[in-house]
C-alpha cells in the first residue's frame, strides 16, 4: 500500500526509496518481467544484469 504524497517527476528518490520495488509500480519488475529487485539491491536493474548481484 502506498502512502504519502508522490514526489515530482523532477525530483530524484532517495537510496531507500530507490530500494523499494513498490516506488516502480509502472515498471515490468515480477518474475519473468523486463526488471528485477535483487534481495539488497539499491536499485531495479534489469533481469539480465541479476547475475551480477
């Protein structure tokens, strides 16, 4: 559930907003799916890439 009120498209996320999949809701990130947030990952980064984490 999301709360609170969404920053401007301007405005950049935070290194703990960055580390939430819910703040990407937009993005394809689910098994399968284009992204993917690894367990301790500061950031979405695309499924290919999981192998780096």
């Amino acid at each position: 559930m999301n709360t609170g009120t969404a920053p401007p498209n301007s405005n950049g996320l935070s290194t703990a907003q960055m580390s939430n999949a819910s703040n990407f809701l937009d993005w394809n990130i689910s098994a399968g799916g284009v992204w993917a947030m690894p367990a301790g990952a500061t950031h979405p980064v695309l499924q290919w890439q999981r192998t780096r984490f």
